[in-house]
C-alpha cells in the first residue's frame, strides 16, 4: 500500500535549482535508501518530507494518520532529565493511561458493583496493553542496550553527554517513537561496528516504512531493497540493494554511451549527405527531406559524468620487507592504559584494518606508532627505509587560517603554481576554493585537502584514521580504488564494513585485554566470530605439564562459565513457565468476568477483579525479570 507520495517536487535557492521534476511514492513496508553526491538535495528532500521546508513547486503527500518521524526532529533533548527519565516522555501518554487505571482499580474496590467502571475499565486496560503498556520498558532497554548505553549510564543527566552519546540517544528516542514512515539522515555516523550490525538487524525488523540517505555501502547493501538516486537535479528510481544499483546504473550508462554515439555517427553521416547533395540539382529534395528528418529527431543526450576526485597514492622508495613489529605494546595516556598485549607484525603491501567499539583505543594506537603518545609498556620495531603518511580523523593537521593554496605551497615550495593548481583542481577545488582558508572550508573540503596533503608525501606507509569520513559515495570508490593501487602498505582504522571489505587483507580487532589478529577479510572476520561463538572449544593434550595445569585451570573456568549459562537458562525456563501460568490465570478470570450470570453480580465481580489486577501486576514484575535475565545471557 502506498503510504506517501512526491509530485513534481521541485526545489530552488535564488537563482539556482536544486532539484525538478522529482517523483516517487513510498510503500507501507518499504526500505530504500536515498543516494546521490554531497550538495546535491537529499537532505533538503527530507525536510519537504517533514514539512520543515516548503517546495518551491509540486508537493509531498501523506495518507492521513501517517506520522513521519526524522531524526532532526529529535535532537530537542531536555538537557536537564536523565537519560531514562528522556526516554520515559515517549511513552507518557502510557504513563498516564496507567495512572487512570490504578485510580480506576482504587474506584473499583470502593464501589464493586459499578458496572460502567468496570466497563470503561476493561477498554483502558485493552487499549493500555494494545499500545504497549506492558512492554515499553523493556523496548527502552532494550535499544539502550543496542545503542551502547550501559544500564549504569541511564542515570546521567543528558547535559553530561558528549556529542556523540546526544546523536545516539536522539536517534534512540526517535526509533522508540515508532513511526510508520521513519527517515533517517545518515543515522551510521558515530556507530561502532557492534552497533551497526544491531541496528541493522532492528531496521529489518521495523514495522514501517524507512527511508534512509547514508554513505555507508555495506549497511544499504544489507537493509534497502531500492534505491532513489539524486543527482543532477533529478531523482531515478532503481529495484534492489546498493550493488544491484551500481550495476543498474553502469548497464544505463553504458547502454546511453552506445546509442548516443551510435546516434552520433548517424547524424554525422546525414550532414555530410546534406552538405554533398543539398546544392544539386538531381538530389536537392532528397537532402532537404533528410534535413527535415534530421531536425525532427530526438537527440540523445550523453550520459553526465560528476567530476569525479583523482587520488593517487605512490611511494618514492620501498620499504623493507619487514615495515613494523609491535611486542607486548600497551598503550593509553598518561592517567590511562587503553590496550594491553597489543602483538602484531605489519609486512611490506599489507592493508590492515583496526576495528574496535568506539573510545576503545584505536586513534590512540596509531598516535603512539606515529609518536605522538608514548608507550606505556612493550616495544615498537620500526622497518627499514620507512616513509610514513597520516591521515588524522580530526582533520587538526591543517592550519585554518592559512588558504588552500598556501597549505600546499607551504610544503612544497619548489613546486610550480601551475602544478599545485592542477593538483588541487584534481581533488575539485575550484579557483574560487583555493583562496579560501582552511576554517572556511567543509568538512568534505577539509578531507579532501588531506588527502591532496598526503598523496603529495609520496610515502610508503600510510596510517589512515577514518579515512571515508567526509566522503560522498563517489569520493569513497575513488579513495578505495587509489588505496588499492598503492605500492606500499596500509593500516587503517575505519567502522565502514564495505571499505574494510573492500582493501583489507588482515583485521585487528582492538579489545582492553588485547588486539586479536584474523589474517583476511571482514567477511573472513565475521565468518570466525560466528564460528568461535557457535563452536565447542576442544581442549588439546599438552605435553607440558604447566601448560595442562594451565588449561586445567581454564577448563574449570569454563565449567563454572557454563554452570552459571545453565542455572540462567534454567532461570529463563522457569519463568517462562510462570507466565504461561499467569496469563492462564489472567484468560480465566476475564472468562468469568465476561460471563453474563457474574457480569451482573457485583459480589463476585468485585474479587474477581482484585484478583486480575494482582496478577497482571505479577505478570508485569515477571516479565521484566524475564528481559533482565535474557539479557546477562546474552552476554556469555
């Protein structure tokens, strides 16, 4: 069912349109995900679609009691509550149904034989658990959970967050909303990966429609089943997922390419027969009528090419073979140790990515091999012939206040204008750009900068830190083809799973106790988390006797780990048991208050009703132990 609708959309900023002609309609269950390079509209699109901007021309239509939600409208959080107290405003209407219930129940026990109280009783109970009533606590724990908020963080005043906790707890609140038709704004930025896979998984199962602009390939890989392509002032519509939409869109290209110059060739040969024959006699008519044919023909336009960015990494010396060896390294800051046992060798034209929960210590690991933090115990080999390259996320190796073109002429004096412009030009930066100062520029511009900064470098190991931050799609394919081209070696931090996928060949996973090594790619590294969580660990026979006191040891660690997953799920069982008890319980005695013959009995209903109300209360406390349980079980 179709549940919204774009007609002739149009969008203009003075003299300038942004987007025409746009058309589209959204299904009940529908999951596409809006593309398109930066600048062009998409998220202005969004906010005609919320009503926060009015279209220059055409309209967004939605049916009636359709709630659109999007994530700027969201970002109203009230500094001053806490976490859990923000999110319980969700369900206030809830709240307060509750509340009338109790009132409602007190009533009853005062006067049992009202039967319009009992009556209007049973529908505020009906439509209180139809809404949610019972359940809406767990949903926000649940997502809390997701998003990587501890239960001991819940307490925090909203105040006390970092940016970053604020664009997840706003993303947090908005999903708890529920809306049939939910927009999402690149809602993967600032997510670790454990995140993304979750929220993944809890998009596939929304019940409503989504549309969602993001950069992040891997995610509308696994969750859109079409695409909206902006670009160039139009938007085209493509069937499937983001793969299936670059090859759609290549096939259309392609085949545009061909008919027009097909075309081309065409139109070449009728002028040069017009041209010959036109001034005969005996062939004037027939080249006036091919000259009428020619300019009554629909003329094929080529397909239109966005400048795309050229990158190109080259070293100007190899490196040893063997480039850095970290033993035993921990790492953190003066007051604190992030990673310890860090083990790992980097070999000449390896492509390795760091992957780890946010704030776990990534960046850090490449500023201490860069020097910029010391190490707080182990060593740091460095490999012979090293030309070293970084890419810092924050962007704070510019100087803001000198302009593009200083930027680059400051570290490379001898080179020609000429050629620092024709660099720059390379990476798009219009001769309007590069007068500007670093601090004017955005934060596209700003990465793009750096990497015109570290392609001039000519190193032979470059250390990334979130390289495709910033970067459109188009930007990204470019960078990944360059750093695949590369002839040296790459190690990179990044929670962009299709760009990993796409360069690594080893993934180090960065945990507090240490950093596991997996020699492959991303596919590979999921593919053995998976086997490692859903594979029996078999204990070796050891010839060393401290080696099998040693698994001895882990062997009864594990005994008491299973023991204790056992003794949960025989916890989880039980209850389970309960409730299926108490919603027995619960069916009988609205059974009985249902029937006619105590309907009419205010005696009997009255106790009846007391009873109900114990138990659903019951039922509500068992439910809830039941949700704290599962989740310490999935924690083993």
């Amino acid at each position: 069912m179709i549940i919204a609708q774009g007609h002739d959309l149009e969008k203009q900023f003075g003299a300038t349109t942004l987007f025409k002609n746009v058309n589209f309609s959204i299904n009940s269950n529908a999951r596409i995900g809006l593309v398109g390079s930066n600048g062009v509209g998409k998220t202005t699109l969004l906010k005609i679609m919320t009503g926060e901007e009015e279209a220059t021309h055409g309209e967004f239509i939605v049916n009636k009691a359709i709630e659109v939600g999007y994530i700027a409208q969201e970002k109203a959080l009230n500094e001053n509550k806490t976490i859990w107290n923000e999110l319980l405003g969700v369900f206030s209407s809830l709240i307060e149904m509750n509340t009338q219930m109790q009132v409602m129940q007190q009533k009853i026990a005062e006067h049992p034989q009202d039967s319009q109280l009992l009556k209007k009783y049973d529908q505020l109970q009906f439509d209180f658990e139809q809404k949610g009533g019972y359940s809406y606590q767990a949903d926000i724990k649940s997502i809390l959970h997701g998003f990587n908020f501890p239960e001991e963080t819940w307490s925090k005043t909203i105040s006390n967050l970092s940016g970053g906790e604020k664009t997840r707890l706003a993303l947090v609140k908005l999903l708890l909303h529920k809306p049939p038709l939910l927009l999402l704004d690149e809602p993967t930025n600032y997510l670790d990966l454990n995140t993304l896979d979750w929220l993944e998984a809890f998009l596939k199962g929304y019940n409503g429609a989504i549309l969602v602009v993001s950069h992040d390939q891997y995610f509308l890989d696994h969750l859109a089943n079409q695409i909206f392509e902006l670009q160039f002032g139009q938007l085209t519509a493509f069937k499937g997922n983001y793969s299936d939409y670059v090859k759609q869109r290549q096939l259309r290209d392609r085949q545009q390419e061909e008919a027009y110059e097909k075309q081309q060739e065409k139109i070449k040969k009728d002028e040069e027969f017009i041209q010959k024959n036109l001034v005969r006699a005996t062939t004037t008519k027939r080249a006036q009528s091919r000259r009428k044919q020619l300019e009554k023909i629909e003329r094929i336009t080529p397909p239109k090419h966005k400048n795309k960015v050229k990158i190109n990494f080259k070293s100007d010396r190899p490196s040893g073979k063997e480039v850095l060896i970290l033993h035993d390294l921990s790492i953190g800051y003066p007051n604190k140790v992030m990673v310890n046992n860090i083990n790992l060798q980097v070999n000449k034209g390896d492509r390795i990515a760091v992957i780890g929960p946010n704030g776990i210590g990534k960046s850090t690991l490449l500023k201490t091999i860069m020097k910029k933090l010391r190490p707080k115990m182990g060593s740091i080999k460095y490999g012979a012939s090293l030309d070293i390259g970084y890419y810092d996320q924050e962007l704070q190796l510019l100087d803001s206040s000198k302009t593009v073109l200083d930027t680059i002429w400051d570290r490379h004096q001898t080179m020609p204008e000429r050629d620092i412009r024709a660099v720059l030009a390379s990476f798009l930066f219009t001769a309007k750009d590069i007068d500007k100062t670093v601090g004017q520029l955005s934060g596209g511009q700003k990465a793009r900068l750096t990497l015109t900064v570290l392609s001039l470098e000519h190193s032979n190991f470059l250390l990334m830190d979130e390289p495709t931050n910033h970067l459109d799609l188009e930007a990204k394919e470019v960078l990944e083809q360059a750093l695949q081209k590369f002839d040296g070696t790459l190690l990179f931090v990044s929670h962009d799973r299709y760009f990993i996928n796409q360069l690594a060949n080893k993934i180090v996973e960065v945990n507090p106790q240490q950093a596991a090594v997996y020699e492959g790619d991303y596919t590979y590294y999921l593919d053995t988390k998976n086997k490692q969580l859903n594979t029996t660990k078999i204990v070796p026979k050891l010839d060393n006797e401290d080696a099998q006191k040693a698994t001895k040891l882990s062997y009864q660690e594990q005994k008491v780990k299973d023991s204790q997953k056992r003794k949960l799920q025989r916890q989880v069982e039980e209850i389970e048991v309960k409730v299926d008890n108490l919603e027995r319980q619960q069916k009988t005695i609205q059974s009985e208050m249902a029937d006619p013959l105590i309907a009419t009995d205010f005696s009997k209903l009255g106790p009846l009703q007391e009873d109900l109300s114990a138990i659903q209360t019951e039922l509500t406390k068992t439910n809830e132990k039941w949700e704290k349980i599962m989740i310490e079980l999935e924690n083993f």
